[in-house]
C-alpha cells in the first residue's frame, strides 16, 4: 500500500479525531516518565500508522492464533539485554490484506532469539530455542502472558556441523516436528576487520575482497516435542552456497495443494527465497527429515525477483484464513510489511506475491524508519512546521503535521518523490565502506531548506557513499515537486565526505552556509554559489585553533555526524547540533568532540557546540552533551546506535527552542528546550509587531504587472490595431464585443516560454521597488493557475503550469512583498461575470447589465451564481496557495454590501494581508480596504488622511499592446515617483509581458534607469512621508524623514535647476545642521536664513542629474513650515495664478501635463472634458472678480468657471494654433469671503485640447 493510500485507509476506517503528541507510555516504558522523553504519537484515527518495533533489529519468531480469534497474533524477539520477547495481537485486517495489530505488549522468557513459536493440534503454543549448545523448549502460559521452559535437548545429538544461525520449525499431522536450520559457511577474505585502521574491502579493481558469508541449510524430524531425533541431521539444502550473508529467519509456508511443505527465509540484501522440497533420497526412511530443491527467490506480480522495501528482512508465514494458503510478513529495519500469495507460480517454479502492504497498529508510536535522520522546515507551505526524515532503508519521508507549531499533531510519513519517483538511494556494490554486505543500505541524511532562495524548500542530502547531492524543488508552495538528484561541486569536483553523515546547512547572514564532514574526519565548511557549486571555506576549528574531528574510530567507526545548524542560545551566531554514532558520545576537552572513554561503548549521544565566532568566520567552543534536567540523563534517544537531531521550534509554547531527535528504531522525541542543559535562554518580551501597514507605508515604490490572453492579441482584431476603441489591451474583449468562444482561441498563442519569474523580481528589486502586484485573473477571466474552479485558466493554454508560485517565490527570495491583483466583478469568459455594459456609451443604455442579461447569450447568468461557483472559490484558493501580502480588487461592479461581505471573511483569515478599495461599491468601512487606488494620475493635493497607491502605466496600455509606442521617459516616470512620494503615497508602475513571458524592451530599460537613479536617490523615496509643504513649489518636490534622534531629514527633489544656483524653501526658519547633494561629487551646498524662507545657494553649473537631483537637509528637531494651503491676493488685489498652482484633476485616463518651466511653464494635454483644474485662493471679502487666462486653442471651445455654487459659461475662440497665445475672458464670477476652490471645468461636447499658461483674477472695480 503507498503512503496515500495508507492514509486513506486509516481516516476510512476510523473515526476523525486525533490522539495526543505523546504517548503515556510505549512498549517497555514509564508512564510516569516526563512527557517529552517519550516518543511522538501518530495522529491518525486511533493512532494508526505502521508496526512500530520496539527496538531496532526485531527478529520474527511465529504468528499463531493465540486466543482463538481466527486471526494469528504476532511474536517478536530481540538478542540484546534491552531486547525481550513481544507479543503483538491482531485487532482487524486493512482493505490490502494486511493485519492491524494492537501495540507490542512484553511477554515473559527465558530466551529472546534464534528461536520459532508454533501452534500444535491440541491449541497449545510452543516455541524452540538455539542456546548454548542445546535446543530448548518453551510452553506459553497464556494467563501469565509468558514462555516457560519444559526441557532441553543437546544439540550435539543432531551432528550438526556448526551451531545453527535460526531455526524453522514444521509441525506435522502425527506430532512429529520437522525442523530446519540455518548453518554458516563463511569464507574468510583479505581485508581483515572492517573497524580496523587497514580495512581495505576493494581491491585495485574495484572488486570486493571481504570475503562472503554462505548460508544453507540442514534438517532433522523430531517424532514428538523435544523427542531426540530419530537419525542424525542432514543437509537439506541443493549446495551449501543458497544465500549470500544471513537468511535473517526461516519459516513453513503453506501454498497450496502441491506446496505445501515448503520453507521460505529472508536475506540481508531483502531477497526473499523460497526452498521448495524436493523428492527424498530412494534410501531414506519414510519419517526422514525434509529436503529442497534450490532455492528461487520469490517474485512480484510482475514476475521479477522480490525485493522487500527494507532492509536484512526476517521472514514469518502469515496465514490467510479465507484463501487456506500462507502470505508472509517480512520485518527488517524499516517496519514490518505483508506480503499476499498472488495463488500462483513463474515457470521456473518460484511464488508469485502482491505488492508488499505496511503491517499497522493502533495507537503507534510516529515511526520514520530505522536510523533515521530528521529536519523540521513547513514542506506543503500550510504555514505549519512538519517533519521530513532520512533513514537506512534510503527513503525520505514527509509527516505532515495536522496541527500547530505549538501543539503538532503528525500523520504518518509518506515517501517524497524526485523526478517522478520515490526518492531510494542505496549503496550498490562499491558503495559502502563496510563492504557489498551493506549494497541494500542507504542512511539518508537530508537537510530540507530553501537552497536557492527562490522561497520553496529544497533538500541538500548525505548518504551511506559519503555524496552530497541536492534536490531542487521546481513545484510551487502548496505543491512541491522535487527535481532528481544533482551532485554538488566545489572547484569543479564532486563534493563528497565521510559515509552516514547529515549537512548542516543554513543562512548565514548573505550567504548560505553548509557544514559536512569531510574525508579526513573534519568538520569543513563551504559556502553556496549556486544551486550546484559551492566554495571552500576551510577547515572548522575550535577556538585554540585546532581542527575539529568527528570520530576516533577508522573504517565504518568514521563520520556518521548528522549536524545541524540552529542558533541554540539566541545569540544571533549559528551553533552546532550533533546527533552522534554510538561511541563517540563522551566529551573530551583536548579536542573538544566527544570521544569514548577507554574500554566503553556508550550509545548515541546529542551534543551542542557553541559558535564563538559569528556566522562570517565561525569558530566554535568545545562539545558538550545535551542532558535532561528532570531525568538527569544524557540525551541519548532509546539508547540510539546512532541519533538525528535538529533545534527547532517545533512544538514551542514559550519562545525557546526544542530538540528534536531520533533513536535507531525509528521514534522521534520532541525534548522541550526549558528541560534540557545546556538550555536556551528565555526569551525576551517579543516587540510589539509592526503595524500591518507599515512594510507598505515605507516602500513607496512597487510593480504592477498586466499579464494574461490579452498579450496575444496585443490590442489587434482581424487584422487590424483597435486603438480606435482605446489603447489598452486588457478592454478589447469587451470593447469589440468579441464573441467568448473566438477569445477562449487566443489562449493558444500565451506560451510562457519565456518566462523567468526570478528575472523579473530582480528586476524589480534593482528598480527600487519592494514590492510586486500580479494579475492572477484579469477581467477576461483567464486564470494564471491551475484553478479547481470551473474557469478558463493556465492549463488550458501550452504554458500548462503555475505561472503564479514561481513568481511569488522569486519576489520574497529578492526580498519584496507579494501581492495578487484580482478581478472579482468581472470575468467575461463566465456567464454571469459580464454585467459591464459595453455599449453603454449610446443614449438610452444602461451602464450596468441585469441578472438574465448580458452582451450576447453566452454571457447571460446569474451575478450571485458567479460569485459563489468562481469568484469566491478562487480567492479562496489564491488566499490558501500564495499567501498574498496584497490583495488588489478591481471594478466592483453591482458589488453591494452583502455580496462583498464573504470575500472579507475570507481575507479575515489572513489578518497581516493589506486590501485595496475595490472590493465593493459604496468603498466606505470595511470595503474601503487599506487604501485608495487613484488610477493613471497623481492627486494633486494627495489624499490627506488616506493611504493611497497610484497606479501608472509606462505606454498607454496595462497589458502588452505591440503598436503603442506612446512611453512616458524614465524622466517622466521618476518626476511621477517623486511627486507621488511628496504627497504621502505609493506609485506601482506597470509593465506588460508578451505572451512568452518576456517583458517589453522599452519597460526594460526604462525600469534600469529608474534603478540606476533610485541606487543613489533611494533614501528620498523608501519610507519617507509627505512634504511639509501645503502647495507644489516651483522647482520640484519635497519628501521628508523622522531620525533616530528625533531630528528631521528634508529631501528637496530639485526638477527645475535655478540658473542662479539659489533655491528657496519658503516659510521655512530653521537652519539645518547638514546639507548635501546625493548625487556623487555634485559639490558643496550652503544655506543661510532670509525674511521669506531658507535660502539654499547650490554649486554652480547645470544640475548634476536633469531628471531630479536630490539635496538632502538634515535638522536638529522636526521641521515646521508656515505655509497657507491658499494663495492670497496681491497688494492690489489680484490672483496672478501661474500652472504649478492648479491642482490638475484627472481620471483613469490620465491627466493634463505641464510642459516648460518659470515663466515660459503651461498646462498642456488637457485631452478629456472630465479632467479640470482648481486654484485654491483666499479673498478678504465677498467681491466680484474678471477671470482672464492665457491661451492657445486650435478650435472653439466652451469652458465653465465654479467658485462655491456660482457657475459662468464662456465660449472660447479658436486661437490659431498652439503658438499663437492670447488673453482672454472667461468671464465674471462671485468669489466668496475666505477660500474658496476656484475651478475651471470644460462643457462636455464642446470641447477640444488647450494650452493655457497664467490665469488672472482681478477685482471688477480695477
């Protein structure tokens, strides 16, 4: 059974709830023991998950039905003085076959191993034993739950030739017992002992020298239990070379009519053989002992030689009560597993079994393998820490955790896959230091972290060769997708170290760090180039300089280290976290790694080496062991024959970390940090977060990209351009109208080939943006992911894949925020999503379609049905998915209220993420989001009281239009920047890619030389706040900036360079205690006081950068200005208004320009009769006023003067040409007392562009 399938049987089967993080108590423990020295519970359904051995090494003594339910138990045994005897019993039987065992409880016995328990005719349970010598014989005393010793036979009477390895044994219809054993025959090899510091197990030609280990196997029958033999053993086996190493058990096997008096016997390297009895010699007795034939190895289904998931396998008969004949469980280091006869045999006479199914129990313990070597990293980006484990089976296993940092709660693991398959590494033939009896080992040490930076954890693993490889994930957040191994380089070279030993791997500062053992035993650090090379960065030492090494054994005593790099004890330095091998666990102060005492073997300890040099250039003090304060014991995981460890958070409930470590059986414990020495600090009161706002209020600067179908037509229809119907792309769908199934086409041509996501963050990043907003679903409906709703999206175009993950990894690697542009209103692709009326521009239609209603039948729907079917289940997935820190809104067309309300449940869920206002209609409380989103123009007296965003396209178009050459310079686009800063704001500058992915050249460039200016002038720009100044100045903009001292920096953006060098800061009186030009080597600056303001007089010459130059004014407190929003009259009376004292007022379209500068300035490109202008002005007294203005016009003109509720209509003639200029009236009009908004409004419909220069205001009386 796969993990998957696993994990749905147990929450089928089962009621959903969940057991506790830790057991009360596991096989053999203390239910009084301190909760996190006991091992991780699963959190399935009952506790379900796999067979959880107590101890490493288990070896299969029987399965017998032990209290008559039909269903055989389990017996278990191990050799070791910590080991015993185990009964496991069955409770039910998995949808595969397998049995679903309670957990192991002990039973009581004289002998633990080389032994076989049987069921005889009476009901009664036996077991015989290979001890001393003899052949023992146990009862089972059901009551007392134990094994009691009845007698012993010498097995001198058998002659056998050596003391068998294991045993089999048969019980026969009369009584008798057939018994089989397992008999070495080892040849010896030249490379000697493979701990000694000679081990050499290859031989110039690579072949192994070591010597093997032959097992085969002889019989005898006993006429009743523990009955001497009637007649000696014999060889039972064909030859005495059956199977390489051990048999690891032996077992009857009943396979039918015909096979029913076979034997079956594991093997180290996981074959499973299968022993079929052959005829008896013509001379032997009718009661003589059985023989086979030679042994076959079993098969799959698919008729190829089994090989069992987990290593050196011990094998039992598992009776299948329906089918009569014998399944097998088959144990190992990695749990146990079931094996079903498929009721058939391959040609050449071998059975044929399923695919292996994990053998389960309730209430288990979370079980990762044997060895196993864990890391703690948030792998399905749910924004909870789960678990991924190496161990010695070569798998990698992902446990998901169903509950929180605080209070995990860990399915069982599933394997992860690479490159389409179950990550498997084994050691092969030459692979492992101890030789090709471990070919079938993997010992999988894998570091799961964020290699590349680009947001989406990878895995840099070691194994039992001593590689480090890597295994970039190329999915998305929610989906990883691992890439296949790749080796690692440094110089060129395949990094390679010490066998069994786990990186440690972290950042460090700007860099990426890597810590592995290296082939001479030392602990050697490298620091990353890129996803497949990494630089030397030298031997580590301790702080006397000497090197540091990790073992003091040679040969297969060398390396296994699985290190880990955690800042223990907050200091902001990464230290060391060692899971150690099983006699390298005693400190030793010469050399500051722990080494064992002489003539002792202690068992794995965890050690903790402080670094006492920083994270550039780490050095690191001697080794000490972690100890439990409450148990006083060494941390030392169920006596681990060697232990992973990693710090962690996981499972904090007061800020300090924890330890998480396996012992070799494949439990995890989660030790709280507060209960370990050497402990880590408690931790300081955290600081109140940052308001949720403010990331957005200090970058100033983002951008918005237009992406979708809309960039394969371009703006072109039948072969022709449309701008005829507006420049921008994104509308031609709807402005044609264009039928729905001729647009769904165009998705044919959107590509993505071209796309490189991290190309575009560092693009954006080098501009000086901080942040990035990305169409996910424009008002054409094409979604760019794969989305479950029932919408048009990516997959249904050749670029088939998330194009919205990658990006949103690549921005946060470069360091910017993320955010989602949404179109919830409008989706012309779904029936429904169409109520913008495109022919609402004609007398008599209405703006907005009804429900039932549309453009044409195929975008007739409900509104409400859309909404609940598309909208809402895709910004719940773009919410689940990307986590977006800005979720952008747009058109809330017929949004009331109501139908908002549950897109604002949904983003209630993410608390931290910003809204704009375009979520509903009425834009008032809740859906008046974060801020206001003025489209295409700057406000011309910003939005006082609002957070506010303008958005700004670079040509005339938010989507790629390939005929639009109308760009805005990088001069242009920076005075946009500037001007949106002076006044409290955010400017998100847009680009639109082409269908392949590629951004347009003139973006490109325009986005570089803004960089390159932001890279000397950023300070002006990044978290500053609105100019002080209440009105435009002439010559450019004011940002300014609170200091740490409480003093004031004013950044005065010069756009207009006075020719006399001297520069006013009108009603401003305070001297600042510095001053200076951002731009490198512009000159010095001076400033002095004058009655109307500060005079700064700057370096002669031309300005050191035309676009803006920058001159920074630093002040010893805040800065105060004196100025009146209002402009009052002169001595006479009179308003002379000059262009930088209109507010120019625009729309979505844009707004009017000023072009020139001082006295030859004037408002040009006044295109649309919506857009006005407003000069605000202060009379003493209600009077009477003229108003006269400069202009050109190329044709006539009405335009409309408003002063409060007074109106005046002129007719402006025609002036001859944009050069001619001339004064004219436009009329008399009331001014109100006091100030007063005075507005000059175009006539809709008699309208036509203007330039116009000064305004005049003048008393009738003068």
């Amino acid at each position: 059974m796969s993990a998957p399938a696993l994990l749905r049987f147990i929450f089928a089967a089962f009621p959903a709830f969940c057991l506790p993080l830790f057991s009360a108590a596991h096989a053999g423990g203390d239910a009084s023991a301190p909760a996190d020295t006991l091992p991780l519970k699963s959190a399935a359904p009952h506790g379900l998950g796999p067979l959880t051995l107590p101890m490493l090494g288990f070896d299969l003594l029987g399965a017998v039905d032990v209290d008559g339910s039909g269903h055989a138990d389990l017996f278990l045994g191990h050799r070791t003085s910590r080991g015993g005897v185990w009964l496991c019993k069955w409770l039910e039987t998995s949808p595969d076959g397998a049995p679903v065992f309670a957990p192991p409880a002990p039973v009581k016995s004289p002998l633990r191993e080389r032994g076989a328990v049987f069921r005889v005719a009476d009901g009664g349970i036996h077991a015989l034993w290979v001890a001393k010598g003899d052949l023992v014989h146990t009862a089972f005393d059901r009551k007392r739950m134990a094994f009691v010793e009845r007698d012993r036979l010498p097995l001198a009477g058998f002659r056998l030739p050596k003391t068998p390895q294991s045993i089999g044994v048969r019980p026969n219809a009369d009584g008798s017992l057939d018994l089989v054993f397992e008999i070495a025959d080892d040849t010896k090899g030249r490379s000697g002992d493979n701990r000694a510091a000679d081990w050499n197990p290859y031989g110039p030609d690579g072949v192994w020298t070591g010597g093997f280990s032959y097992r085969h196997l002889w019989s005898a029958r006993l006429p009743g239990l523990l009955e001497p033999p009637a007649s000696p053993a014999r060889q039972a086996s064909a030859t005495q070379r059956e199977v390489y190493f051990t048999m690891r058990s032996l077992t009857p096997v009943n396979l039918g009519p015909g096979h029913a008096r076979g034997f079956m016997s594991g093997s180290r390297q996981g074959n499973l053989y299968y022993f079929p009895p052959a005829s008896s010699a013509p001379d032997a007795p009718a009661n003589a002992a059985p023989v086979f034939a030679p042994s076959l190895p079993a098969a799959g289904p698919d008729g190829v030689a089994l090989r069992h998931p987990s290593i050196q396998p011990g094998v039992i008969a598992y009776p299948n009560p329906d089918t009569k004949c014998d399944g097998l469980l088959a144990a190992g280091e990695g749990g146990i597993w079931h094996y079903e006869f498929a009721g058939h045999f391959t040609d050449d006479g071998a059975p044929v079994f399923a695919r292996p199914a994990p053998v389960l129990q309730r209430d288990a313990d979370l079980f990762a393998g044997a060895l196993p070597t864990p890391t703690v990293i948030d792998w399905d980006g749910d924004g909870v820490l789960d678990i991924v484990a190496g161990n010695s089976e070569g798998f990698v296993l992902f446990f998901k955790n169903t509950g929180a940092d605080a209070a995990p709660a860990f399915l069982p693991g599933e394997r992860l896959r690479a490159g389409g398959r179950d990550i498997h590494v084994q050691a092969g033939y030459s692979g492992s230091v101890q030789g090709v009896q471990e070919a079938r080992w993997g010992y999988l040490g894998p570091n799961v972290v964020d290699w590349n930076a680009d947001g989406l954890p990878d895995i840099v693993m070691g194994d039992i060769t001593g590689d480090i490889t890597v295994y970039i994930n190329r999915g998305t957040r929610d989906a990883p997708a691992l890439e296949a191994a790749r080796p690692l380089y440094c110089d060129g070279l395949d990094l390679h170290g010490m066998w069994r030993v786990r990186p440690a791997v972290a950042r460090a500062g700007s860099r990426t760090a890597l810590i592995m053992v290296d082939g001479d035993d030392h602990f050697h650090l490298y620091w990353r180039i890129d996803d497949y090379n990494v630089a030397d960065g030298g031997k580590l030492t301790l702080a006397d300089g000497s090197l540091i090494s990790a073992s003091s054994g040679p040969a297969g005593s060398t390396g296994r280290c699985k290190l880990d790099l955690f800042d223990w004890d907050g200091d902001g330095a990464l230290d060391l976290v060692i899971g150690t091998c099983r006699t390298n666990a005693i400190p030793n102060n010469k050399t500051g790694f722990p080494q064992p005492a002489l003539g002792e073997r202690p068992p794995a300890t965890v050690l903790f080496m402080r670094n006492v040099g920083g994270n550039t250039a780490p050095v690191f003090a001697h080794a000490v062991p972690f100890r439990h304060t409450v148990t006083g014991k060494l941390i030392q995981p169920g006596g681990a024959h060697e232990s992973g460890a990693v710090g962690t958070l996981l499972g904090s409930t007061d800020g300090r970390p924890n330890l998480l470590a396996c012992d070799e059986a494949g439990r995890m414990y989660l030790y709280r940090g507060a209960n370990l020495e050497p402990a880590p600090p408690a931790p300081a009161a955290p600081p109140p977060p940052p308001p949720r706002t403010a990331w957005f209020d200090e970058a100033r600067f983002g951008l918005f990209v237009h992406w979708g179908v809309y960039s394969v037509h371009a703006n072109n229809w039948d072969g022709k351009n449309r701008a005829d119907l507006g420049h921008d792309s994104t509308w031609l769908f709807q402005r044609i109208p264009i039928p729905a199934a001729d647009y769904k086409k165009l998705a044919a041509g959107f590509t993505a080939a071209g796309y490189d996501p991290r190309r575009w963050a560092r693009l954006a990043g080098a501009a000086g943006m901080r942040y990035i907003v990305l169409t996910s679903k424009h008002h054409e409906g094409f979604a760019l992911w794969p989305t479950a709703a029932p919408a048009w999206n990516v997959m249904d175009s050749p670029a088939r894949r998330d194009l919205i993950g990658p990006l949103a990894a690549a921005a946060r690697s470069e360091g910017l925020h993320f955010g989602l542009y949404y179109s919830q209103s409008q989706d012309w692709m779904n029936p429904g999503g169409g109520k913008r009326n495109p022919k609402r521009s004609l007398p008599g239609a209405k703006r907005d379609l009804d429900d039932g209603d549309g453009w044409s039948e195929e975008h007739k729907g409900d509104y409400d049905a859309y909404l609940q079917k598309v909208a809402l289940p895709q910004v719940n997935e773009l919410l689940r998915r990307y986590a977006p820190d800005i979720l952008w809104w747009d058109t809330p067309i017929r949004m009331t209220p109501e139908r908002a309300q549950p897109f604002l449940d949904l983003a209630a869920r993410y608390p931290r993420m910003l809204m704009n206002d375009r979520l509903g209609g009425d834009r008032g409380g809740a859906l008046s989001g974060d801020f206001s989103t003025p489209e295409q123009y700057v406000p011309p007296e910003g939005l006082p009281g609002k957070r506010f965003e303008v958005c700004m396209t670079m040509n005339d178009s938010w989507g790629f239009a390939s005929d639009n050459d109308n760009w805005k310079s990088a001069a242009t686009l920076l005075r946009i920047l500037s001007d949106t800063a002076s006044k409290g704001g955010n400017l998100l500058l847009n680009i639109g890619p082409k269908p392949d992915g590629t951004i347009p050249q003139p973006s490109i460039d325009r986005l570089r030389e803004i960089g390159a200016w932001m890279r000397v002038n950023a300070q002006a720009i990044h978290g500053t706040q609105a100019s002080p100044y209440p009105r435009q100045l002439p010559w450019g903009r004011v940002t300014r900036r609170p200091l740490p001292d409480g003093g004031e920096a004013l950044y005065l953006h010069i756009w207009e360079w006075p020719a006399d060098g001297r520069l006013l800061l009108p009603a401003l009186h305070q001297r600042p205690r510095a001053a200076s030009l951002l731009a490198p080597g512009a000159g010095g600056v001076s400033a002095q006081a004058a009655p109307e303001g500060l005079v700064v007089h700057l370096p002669p010459g031309p300005a050191p950068d035309p676009r803006i130059t920058v001159l920074a004014l630093a002040f010893a407190g805040p800065v105060s200005v004196e100025m009146d929003a209002f402009l009052s009259p002169d001595k006479q009376g009179m308003f002379t208004l000059a262009p930088l004292d209109a507010d120019r007022h625009g729309s979505t379209a844009g707004v009017m320009q000023i072009h020139g500068a001082g006295a030859d300035a004037f408002i040009a490109d006044w295109f649309e009769s919506r857009w006005f202008l407003a000069y605000r002005i202060k009379t003493p007294a209600q009077q009477t006023c003229r108003v006269t203005a400069e202009i050109t016009s190329a044709a006539p003109v009405s335009l409309r003067i408003e002063a409060g509720k007074k109106r005046v209509t002129s007719e402006i003639p025609a002036t001859g040409g944009a050069d001619n200029w001339r004064v004219v009236e436009l009329g008399v009009i009331e001014l109100p007392a006091g100030e007063t908004a005075l507005r000059l409004r175009p006539v809709s419909g008699k309208w036509a562009p203007i330039n116009l220069r000064t305004v005049t205001v003048a008393p009738v009386n003068q």
